[in-house]
C-alpha cells in the first residue's frame, strides 16, 4: 500500500519578501534622498565659497587701485616738482648769461665767441620753460583725474565700491546656482569702514610729506660755491636753490640764484658784499606763502639775488592748472585701521536656497512618496537651505621684507600688496547666520 504523497507548500516566502522590497525600497529611497540634499549643501557651500571670495578679490582690487593711483599721484606731483624746479634754474642761467656776457668781450680772441654762446643760453631759455610749464598743465591735469578716479571707485562713503560688490556677488552666485540668494545685508562686513577720503588740508599734508621726502638730489639743494678767500681777501661765487612743495600740500615753488662775494678789509673789519649774477624762480601757483621757506640758503647767502629772483620768474610761470600742483583729495586707510599693527578688512556672507528649488523628495524633486515613506522627507528650517562662507582681505608682500629698508612693511594705500584669502567663519558669525533661519540649522 502506497504512502500518501504530501502537497508542497507554495506561496509561503510572498508576504516576507514583500515586507523586504518595502525595506529595501525604503532605504534606496532615504539613500537617494539624502544623497540628493548632500549634493544640494555642497553646491549651496561652493556657491557661498565663490561668493566671498569674489567679493574679497573685489575688495584686494580696490584697495590696489588706490594704492596704484596714489603712487601715481606722487610720480605726477614730483614731475611737477622737477618742472617748476628745471623752469627756476633755467631762468637763472638765463639771467646769468645776460649778467656775464658783456664782461666776455674783454678776453680776447674767445670773448666774442663765449659771449655769443651765452646769448643762445638765454634765447633757448626763452623757448625751454613755457614748455616746462605745459607739462605742469598736464600733470595737474592727470593728477586730479587720478583722484577723480579714486572718488568715483569709492563714492560717498563708500556707496559705490559696497554697490559694485554687492552686484558683483549676486552675478557669481547666478553663475553658480541660478536658484541661489545672497543675503542683502552681510553678516559681518567691516569694509565701509576700513577705507576713507582725506579731503581737508591738514589730512592731505600725510601725503604731501611723503611727496616732499621723495624728493631727489636736484630738488632737494642745487648748492655749490667756489672761489678762494684768505684772511678776508678775494672773491668767492656761491649757487644756493631748491625745489620746495609749500606747506606740505599747496604747490611747487623753486628758487636759484648766483652771487659774487667780494671780501675785504675796511675799517679795520673783515667786510662782504654780494654781487648778485644769476636769479631766477618758478611756480605752480603764485599765490603760494613761501616766507618760512629759504631755498637751500639762498635766502641767507644771497639776500639780494634772491629778491631780485622774486622778479624774474621763468616764462610761462604761473601756468594754468586746475589746483596749482597742490596735493588732491585721496584714499587711505582710515585712522582706525592704520593704527593696527596688521590692518585687515573681513566679509562673511550668507546664501540661501528656496526649499521648492531643490532637487530631493521635500522640494522639487519629481520623486514625492507618500504614504509611510513620507516620514524621510524631512525638514528646513523656513524651508530653505543656507550656507555661510568668510574671506579675509590682508596685505603681504610676495617678497617678504621691503628691501629697501630690509624691515616688515605693513598695510597701506601707497603699496598695491593686497589680497584675499578664504576664512574660518567664527562661532559667532555662524550664530548670527543661525538666527536670520530662525535659530536653526540648516
């Protein structure tokens, strides 16, 4: 008799596998998601990244550009100097070469010649300084276009340079992200205030001193004296002139005068007396107040060439000018940020994104779940996502120590050493970031 032969159970292993496609399509789901809302916060940060640190190369190519324009500003003023100064000893050649030249035909068989020679120093002089004036025209000119410059990079307050940033990061993170937002307002931005215009007279003498130090040799003192005198006999020739920028910031004044000094003995005294020969000046602006000023000694040494300079001033002098050579309104660091020992300006700024704009399950994303798998959207805090990034604008040299002088340099606006670089955003500074979300990460 044959056994019974047992039905094989089917249909068994349905409900288990069921509940394990349930599982594994819940985790394929959350993995998804949350790679999608990764590569959301990491295309946020980049975008914030980029943002900062376009604004701080902004901010490094401003200050540059003050710098560069201030350091041609000072080349333009000390081409004026020159000018005036080249114009001053022209003229008093010229007057010399009038003063000597008849006394050149009592030497025989070469008088004639020298005295000739002597009367085309004059003549020549008569058409060298008004072209010397011409370029002080023109320098004045491209200096206070320079300073227009400035003023228009920066506008009142900074306004335009802040405006300018502003649009410029607005265009990077579009660049970026289209659906991005940058915060209107940063979470901490010191740049208004790191910068100013020194506007007044007595804030325009900082660079007028740094004018008038950079002066060379020919400007400085054109002094020499020759002759021999012995126990209070003989004749002795003294030059004395300068080139002086009055009062640190008004103009350029230049004197040069040549004197005989005849010494004798008369009433049992050691007596001089001073022949005056060669006289001359030069000037940017003839209003300029120059009575502290002695001209390297001419003042002193020869009183009476020097009055006679005041009256033979070179052709073309005072030439016409907008501010008479005088040092323009510029751009600084303001007086809070030069007194620290490594003046730095800093930016941390905040973008967001609209949770609709993003591409997972809680936003955009066409995958929606429903039911209990609803449970991995998630949330945002005022349904947007944000990141915050800070960048750091310092100055350095690329080679290190200022040769020159072989001591650090630090931050100013007479050196175009300025750069950016990304910084660590403080505790802070991601606390006020939080608050603007509601006190809520992100």
């Amino acid at each position: 008799m044959n056994a019974p032969r047992k039905t094989p159970q089917t249909g068994q292993a349905l409900p288990l596998a069921m509940f394990l496609l349930v599982a594994v399509a819940a985790v394929v789901f959350f993995m998804f998601n949350s790679g999608q809302l990764v590569q959301e916060k990491v295309r946020i940060t980049n975008t914030a990244d980029a943002v900062a640190y376009s604004a701080g190369v902004f901010e490094a190519r401003v200050l540059n550009y003050d710098a560069y324009t201030n350091r041609a500003i000072i080349a333009n003023e000390i081409a004026i100097g020159h000018a005036v100064g080249l114009a001053s000893w022209a003229k008093y050649a010229g007057t010399a070469a009038d003063t000597i030249a008849p006394y050149m035909y009592l030497i025989p068989y070469a008088g004639p010649a020298i005295a000739s020679a002597l009367d085309g120093v004059r003549d020549a002089v008569d058409v060298y300084t008004p072209l010397l004036a011409a370029t002080v025209t023109l320098h004045d000119a491209a200096l206070n276009a320079l300073a227009a410059s400035q003023q228009g990079v920066h506008g009142p307050g900074n306004a335009v340079a802040l405006a300018s940033r502003k649009a410029l990061m607005d265009e990077v993170a579009q660049k970026n992200d289209p659906d991005v937002k940058v915060d209107a307002l940063p979470v901490a931005d010191d740049f208004a205030g790191f910068t100013q215009r020194y506007a007044s007279r007595d804030e325009r003498k900082r660079m007028g001193k740094l004018v008038h130090d950079s002066r060379d040799a020919f400007l400085r003192s054109r002094n020499w004296n020759f002759g021999l005198v012995v126990l209070c006999f003989g004749v002795e020739l003294r030059k004395r002139g300068s080139t002086e920028l009055i009062d640190m910031v008004d103009g350029w004044k230049s004197m040069d005068t040549l004197s005989a000094h005849h010494y004798r003995i008369q009433r049992f005294r050691c007596r001089r007396s001073e022949n005056p020969l060669g006289y001359g000046t030069a000037f940017s602006d003839d209003s300029l107040d120059d009575a502290a000023y002695s001209y390297a000694g001419s003042r002193n040494a020869n009183p009476r060439a020097s009055y006679r300079a005041e009256y033979n001033v070179a052709d073309g002098f005072e030439p016409p000018t907008l501010e008479g050579g005088a040092i323009p309104a510029y751009h600084e660091l303001s007086e809070k940020a030069l007194k620290q020992d490594d003046p730095r300006t800093t930016l941390t700024i905040r973008v967001s994104k609209a949770r609709a704009a993003q591409a997972f399950s809680g936003g955009g994303g066409t995958v929606q779940p429903k039911g209990s798998l609803d449970l991995y959207q998630g949330a945002l805090a005022r349904n947007e996502s944000a990141a915050v990034a800070k960048v750091e604008v310092y100055f350095e040299r690329p080679d290190g120590k200022n040769k020159l002088f072989d001591k650090e340099e630090t931050g100013s606006l007479f050196n175009p050493y300025w750069q950016a670089r990304l910084a660590p955003v403080s505790a802070g500074e991601r606390a006020l970031a939080q608050i603007r979300q509601g006190l809520q990460l992100p």
